[in-house]
C-alpha cells in the first residue's frame, strides 16, 4: 500500500486554478488512474499581517478578510516535498496555509 498524505491548502479564490495546475503538474492527487483529483470548498480567511510582514492582501496591523479556496487532495509521500515546492511558488502569500497529515488505509 502507498504512504498516502492528505493535503489541505487555502488559497485566495483568484489563484485556485493556478495552484490547482501547478500541484497537480508535481503529483497531487493521483487517484488510481486519474491525476489532478482535488475537492475545492469556499470559505473567508481571516488574518492580520504583523510587523515585517508583506502581504498580498491588506495593511499590517489591521485586520483583513479574503474570498479563499480550500483545496483537499492527496499526495504519495516521495513527491510532497515537491508538491509543497510547487503550491509555495503558484500561491501568492508569502506563508501560504497548508496542512498534511499521513492517512491510514487509503487505497
């Protein structure tokens, strides 16, 4: 059985698709004999830059609300760090929001 990581991302809905091409073009979400599987979900993010912070989106100090995705997808375990790689370079924050985590008995 392959070392499977789910794979969480939000992103601002404006870049969805570019980070959906670029993850999918590394390897996520390979499922059987499909490739660029993902599920897409909208949502509000929420954040306030700090001191020394360059955002994309708003003014440090105050704070600010986005339209954002919230990718899942799947990822075999010697391509995450490449997959990581290609959704920091497709996302336009400078400290994207992502999450993975190992997951048991999938096929």
């Amino acid at each position: 059985m392959k070392q499977l990581h789910a794979l969480v991302i939000y992103v601002p809905r404006s870049h969805t698709e570019q980070v959906l091409i670029a993850i999918g073009n590394a390897g996520a979400g390979k499922v059987g004999k499909y490739s660029h599987c993902s599920f897409v979900a909208p949502g509000t993010g929420r954040f306030t830059p700090q001191e020394g912070a360059e955002p994309y989106l708003g003014k440090v100090g105050q704070p600010e609300q986005a339209a954002e995705d919230r990718i899942e997808c799947v990822v075999e375990q010697p391509l995450l760090a490449g997959v990581v790689a290609a959704l920091r370079a497709a996302h336009p924050y400078e400290e994207p929001a992502f999450m993975s985590w190992q997951v048991e008995g999938w096929r």
